[in-house]
C-alpha cells in the first residue's frame, strides 16, 4: 500500500542548526536518523535519481542510467555525473555496492512493497542511513518536501513542491472523460493494464484506462483488432520514435482514435514524461495531457527541476514532438 500524504512527513524533527541530524520517518513508517554532515548520496535506482536530481544535485553520487544522450538538456553538473550501480535491481549484490561507494545516505523512491522496504531494511542493517519515499503522483509534493527537510534544502523543495501541487491541480481541473489505452513497442505491442503502475497517471486525468481483460498486471499483448474493438478515445504511444516509425498497416486507419487525430506521442526530453521512469518526470505527461501548453510547461519545469534552460531550438523541437499524431488512411 502507498504511504498517504501525512505517513510522509509526520515525524520529521529538524533541531536548532541546519548543519544538524534530522530525524526522518519515510513511507515505511521507520524514523531514521540522518548523519550531522550527508555529502554523498547515493539514489537506489532511476525514479530516486530524478528526485534527488531536482533538490539536491550537488550531492548527488552518479546516475543509475546515464543519461548520455540527453546531455544537453540537463545542467552540466547532471549531465557530468557517472553511472552509478543500481540497488533495486533483483541481482544487485547490496554489500559490493555499499563497499564501493560508500554514501552517506541511500535514497529509494518509487513504489512503497515489501521488496523495496526489505532492502531499505538491509541497507540500514549494514550501517547506512536509507530512505523510501513513497513515488505515487499524487505524493510528489511530500516527497520533494521530505527530501528537503533530510537534507537542509527546505526553501528549494517548498518551491517544487508548490510548482508540483500546481501541475497536479492543473490536471484535477479535469482534460474531459475520456477512454485511453498506453502502448509500447512495435512487434509485439503491448498496452499497459488499467491497474499498472504505468496506468496510475490516466487514472489521475480521470481517464478510463482500457486494455484486453487477459495478460498480466503490468502490460498485455494487444493486436490492432483489440485497439479497434476495444474503440479508445485517445491513444496514446509511449515510445518518443513512434513519431518517426509511424506503422505503415493500413489496420491503423480503422482504429477511431487515428482518424480522429487523437494519437499522442509522449516526447522523452530528457526522460519520458509518462512512464519511465517512474519518477518527478511524470509531472510533465500529466499536465501535458490535461491540455497545458507543451511549451511553457517545459520550460518552467526544465528550469525548476533540472536546473537548465532550455534553448530555443529545444523548445521548437518539444513543440514539434508533442503535436497529435496522425496515420494516413
């Protein structure tokens, strides 16, 4: 179960001087106490990467994927950081890890279950002070603004916190009633399942997410007859290349939501904005999809969340891959 906005930030106790520990309860209900001096901390995987990213950068050990393609649309200091080994990998070998790197803190963010609190769990039974913060949307603000209690940056976390509650109120205004369905892939195609985690976004537009009753809980395999009896309102593709390997199949053109104009190609600049990873990124698909302006959304969010202003010919280039798509007939 997701921690609620209180299991967030109930507990924290910040003492007289900023350079002093902080007592922090996470999404798990543990109260952890932090080292008097954090310099070092070291994200568990990606979702944490972009949280940390945003309030605390200069802290920040490394990625947990490098994104090297997406150099120039981050700060230089983001973009120069290495990669970093992953500790929410299946295989990860925890106590390598730790020797290796030796942070001063472990962030988790993401999804609150007992496989990601047993390894916050083991992590502190080692030695090291560890975080799981809950990653559900709705709970971005409390995480932004836990993070920055734990780590002295109070002022900068309330300003995302608050950029946050705006784009989610953005799209609680309501983008209209409508039936979706979230592809990837080309061969097989797959469509994310209404009770998914990659589904958790539409469910915050309000939207019907629609997929075939059997396949699994993460993504289903779906055919182009499925998409057309299933009749969605709007599709919408989670792949940034689907814009330029647009399937050739004239089956497209049955489906409603194509000759409507209703595909949505969800831009990945730098990191998806829908569902990978599951993080701070989703913010932008979220208000993008309520009907915000692609444009000054990014910008604004750009500036605030990655430290970085966008070029004017990244910009033009987010206008261009955030228009609706259309399959000739």
């Amino acid at each position: 179960m997701r921690a609620t906005f209180q299991a967030l930030v109930i507990g924290i106790t910040l003492l007289a001087a900023p350079a002093q520990a902080v007592s922090v309860t996470d999404a798990t209900g543990v109260t952890v106490v932090l080292p008097d001096q954090i310099v070092h901390v070291l994200p568990a995987g990606p979702p944490a990467a972009l949280l940390l990213a945003a309030i605390a950068p200069e802290l920040m050990m490394g990625w947990t994927h490098r994104p090297d393609q997406a150099a120039d649309w981050l700060s230089p200091a983001l973009a120069a950081l290495p990669e970093v080994p992953r500790l929410t990998g299946r295989d990860a070998d925890i106590a390598s890890i730790l020797a290796q790197t030796h942070p001063d803190l472990v962030l988790d963010y993401g999804d609150v279950a007992p496989r990601y609190a047993a390894l916050a769990k083991d992590i502190r039974a080692r030695g090291t002070p560890a975080l799981l913060l809950d990653g559900a949307l709705s709970a971005t603000p409390a995480a932004l603004r836990t993070l920055g209690a734990a780590l002295h940056r109070e002022a900068h976390a309330e300003a995302l916190a608050k950029l946050a509650e705006a784009l989610l109120a953005r799209a609680a205004l309501g983008a209209g009633k409508h039936t979706v369905m979230y592809l990837r892939g080309f061969d097989p195609l797959i469509t994310a399942a209404p009770d998914s985690q990659a589904a958790e976004l539409f469910h915050a537009l309000g939207w019907t997410v629609l997929a075939p009753p059997t396949g699994g809980p993460g993504f289903r395999p779906v055919s182009l007859a499925q998409i057309a009896a299933l009749d969605p309102d709007i599709l919408v593709m989670g792949e940034a290349s689907w814009r330029d390997n647009t399937p050739g199949d004239p089956a497209w053109a049955t489906i409603r939501a194509v000759h409507t104009g209703q595909v949505m190609v969800a831009p990945a600049l730098p990191f998806e904005w829908i569902a990978e990873p599951p993080s701070v990124n989703r913010l932008l698909g979220l208000a993008w999809l309520a009907g915000a302006d692609p444009v000054g959304l990014f910008a604004s969010y750009s500036a605030a969340f990655q430290d970085h202003v966008p070029s004017a010919a990244q910009l033009a280039l987010v206008a261009a891959q955030t228009k609706p798509l259309g399959v000739p007939k």
